[in-house]
C-alpha cells in the first residue's frame, strides 16, 4: 500500500499544487518544507482572479460560483472536500492550509498548551519538558518508512471518515473520488482499502484505536476539522465524537480548530 505518496499528493492539492511565492517568514514548519504563508497567500490571490469556466461546475460549490475543481487543480481533494452541498469560501469549510500543514500545526497547538501550562507553574525544568517532548511522537512530515505510512493511512482514514460525516457523498461520488485517489498512482491495495473506507460505518472509536501517538491524534482530529464544518450538526457531532474518542481535552480541541481556522 502506498498511502504516504497519496497523502503527499492531497497535500499538494490542498496547497494548490504550489507554494505560488509566499514569503513565509512566520508561519513556516521547522523542516517540514511547508510554508502555510503562502499557502493561504496563494489561495488568496487564486480567489481574487475568479474562476476559469464552467467545464468543471458539477464539483463546485454550489450557488457561491466557486469552483473548487478549478482552486485545487482538480482530483480527489476537491472530490473529497467539494462534494459538500452548497459550500464556499466564505464559510467555515474547505480549509486547505490545514491540510497542508497538519503535522506542524498540530504540533505548533501542543506548544500552546505546554506555554499555558508553563505560565501557570505547571510545567517547570528543562528535562520533563524533553522528556514530554519525546513521548509525544513526531509529525507526520518527519516520520519515514513503515512510520510514515502508517501514520498518512491514519490520516487519510481520517479525512475520509470526515468527508462522509453529513451523508451527502453518494455511490457516484464514491466512485469518482477512488478514481481521482487512482490518478494519484494508488496501488492496487489501496484501491482497495478506499473503496473499503467509503462504505464503512463511520465509527469513531475504531478510528481513535489507530492513533499511535498524541501527535497522531492531534493530527487526526485536525484533519478532520479541515474537511468538515463545524455548523453542520451531523459534522460537529462527528468532531464531538472523534475528540472523546481520541482523549483530546476541550482545551486541546479548541486549539487545534484555532490552529485550523487560522492557517485557511
């Protein structure tokens, strides 16, 4: 199965298949070649210039005109996230620089809440915060080998559950988003796992139990967010869900939608 060259290749839709020239110098990842500046600066300008035509308007959204095929260069990601009904920009959906940067923001809202913690007496030497540090497992853009690719199935298994949590992808919609994964250079053992994920039942304990670190949970719930709306109460239910599940604290959950609504 290669699902963490799938899951670099949704990354790359979700940052617009470039960095398109941000100047990056506060929101960059410490070695994760993600700068999530000019991710957002990029879909900004991309915006701004309005859309390229109707050829692609089935996988729009919706009365907005916004034409999430044509943002994202086409492919599964915009299948995924643009199968929402009546979805745009304007709303609190389709975050794409959370997905493009999820290992590092996730990462970047445990620093928040050990600052917290630290200026609130809780958290005081140099060796336990090491020793914390080290037991939260790595970001997923630093992992490598079978690590990497347990962890991009995690995710990927995440977002799809997300995709799904208000109902509205449909048989059709199924088959277009495994043909979309397909294109990406899916193997045949992924195919098969997608297409295994779009009919599953959702369930979020089951999801949780894959986890393999606090920073793998962070991450999945993050991913999460960034497919799905939290106005929707089918998705902020699954979210509610998801973050029980994970043993994520209100606290936490709060500063990983923060991070998400903030990256865009």
């Amino acid at each position: 199965m290669n699902a963490s060259k799938i899951l670099q290749q949704l990354m790359k839709q979700a940052s617009g298949s470039s960095r398109s020239g941000g100047n990056g110098s506060g929101n960059t990842s410490g070695g994760s070649g993600f700068d999530v500046k000019g991710v957002i600066d990029g879909l900004s300008r991309q915006l701004g210039g309005g859309g390229n035509g109707g050829q692609n308007s089935r996988q729009g959204g919706g009365s907005s005109g916004f034409d999430i095929k044509s943002l994202l260069g086409g492919g599964a990601m915009g299948m995924l996230v643009g199968s929402k009904r009546g979805r745009s920009m304007g709303g609190k959906a389709l975050k794409y620089g959370a997905i493009a940067g999820v290992g590092m923001l996730a990462w970047k809202a445990w620093q928040h809440s050990q600052e917290g913690k630290a200026q609130e007496g809780q958290n005081s030497g140099n060796s336990s915060s090491a020793a914390q540090r080290a037991s939260e497992g790595e970001r997923v853009d630093v992992l490598s080998g079978e690590y990497q690719e347990r962890r991009s199935l995690e995710l990927l298994q995440a977002m799809i559950m997300a995709a799904r949590a208000d109902g509205h992808i449909d048989e059709q919609e199924q088959v277009l988003i495994t043909e979309q994964i397909d294109a990406l250079g899916a193997d045949q053992e992924m195919h098969r796992w997608v297409e295994q994920q779009l009919k599953a039942p959702l369930d979020a304990q089951a999801l949780a139990r894959e986890a393999d670190s606090p920073q793998a949970a962070r991450e999945m719930y993050l991913i999460s967010v960034a497919v799905t709306d939290d106005q929707n109460p089918m998705e902020r239910a699954w979210l509610d869900q998801l973050a029980g599940a994970l043993n994520l604290s209100p606290d936490m959950t709060a500063e990983l939608e923060r991070q998400a609504q903030q990256a865009g």
